[in-house]
C-alpha cells in the first residue's frame, strides 16, 4: 500500500461498504476462470484483499473507532 487515506464513516456508511466488498467477493468467487495458476493466484489475491479490507472496516467498529 502506497499510504494511508483516513475517511470518516457514519455506521451506515461502513455497512453499505461491507455489503459492497461482500458483493465483489461473490462476483470473483463466481467468475468464470481458466484453471491455471497464474488465474487462480490474481483470485486468490484478490479475495485476500477484500477479506482483510472488510476485517478492517468490522474491527473499527467493534474498537469504537470512526474509519
């Protein structure tokens, strides 16, 4: 990650992007791939991102923290 970009979120805001990154995650799991490596690795990493993303935006929540 080049830096950081602070953003505040109201508590309906952060849900509408959960739902959001929840919706992007379907739609890789369910993209039609070719089964080779190098597809299942950019997959694999971009499932990766989302899920840290989302853990992200749910652990500021439960801390109390505005993202």
């Amino acid at each position: 990650m080049d830096g950081l970009l602070q953003v505040e979120l109201s508590a309906q805001e952060r849900d509408v992007l959960l739902r959001g990154l929840r919706y992007v995650r379907s739609a890789i799991m369910l993209e039609m791939r070719d089964p080779v490596p190098a597809d299942e690795m950019r997959r694999s990493v971009n499932l990766d991102e989302i899920q840290l993303l989302a853990q992200r935006l749910q652990a500021s929540d439960a801390m109390g923290v505005r993202v």
